[in-house]
C-alpha cells in the first residue's frame, strides 16, 4: 500500500505536516475584516498619504505664485504713481507718467538682461 505522507523524490526523504498553531475560528469574520481594514489603511498610507501632501505643496505653490504676481503689480502701480507724483515739471513737462514708466521699467528690464546673459546652454539653433 502507498504510503500516503507527500515525498520529496528529488531529495529522497518524506515531508511531515507541521502542526498547525490554534486559531480561534469562532470569529473569523471579524478577524478577516480586521487584516482586510489593516491591509487597505497600509496602502493608503503608502499611496494618498504622499499624494495628498504633494496636492498641497501644489495648491500652497500656485497660491503663492497667484498672490506674489498680484503683488507685484500693485507695487508697480504704486511705484508709478509715486514717482509721477513727485517728479518734478521742470524736468520732464506736464506729462511725466512716460518717465515713471520708464523708472520702474528700467529695474525689471536690467533682471532680464542679467538672467539672459547668465543662461547657458546650445546656441545654435534647433532646426
């Protein structure tokens, strides 16, 4: 008769059944939707977790981005009326709003300049 124990041929000896620990079956429902519940928060605290904080990183930089270019231009505004206000008519006539133009024009126009000159890359072109 067979022997009814599995064998490992290659190896040439049997394999014995490990005994199995006691598990409380009484309440396996529970205890599967426990290990499916801990399954589902461990991914999302792998997966939204990071995208959530990401998300907000975005809506805090376009924010930022938003309120800084609003900024600025009232500051240019600003700018322009003050230094039109205080120019003096002697100098520049009546209508001077061209010469605080040019003023406040004068400091973004060097950046860009500046910026322009420190890029690097290939100059020749693409095409």
């Amino acid at each position: 008769m067979a022997d009814p124990r599995p064998s490992d041929e290659r190896a040439g000896r049997h394999l014995r059944a490990l005994p199995s620990p006691e598990v409380d079956t009484s309440d396996w429902p529970a205890q599967a939707a426990d290990a499916i519940e801990r399954t589902v928060q461990g991914v999302r605290e792998k997966t939204t977790g990071p995208a959530i904080t990401v998300a907000r990183w975005l809506v805090a930089g376009m924010f930022a981005l938003v309120a800084g270019t609003a900024v600025a231009i009232l500051l240019a505004i600003t700018l322009v009326r003050l230094i039109d206000a205080y120019l003096p008519d002697s100098v520049f006539g009546e209508e001077h709003v061209w010469a605080a133009h040019l003023i406040v024009g004068v400091l973004p126009f060097l950046v860009g300049l500046w910026m322009l000159a420190q890029r690097t890359g290939d100059d020749t072109d693409a095409s």
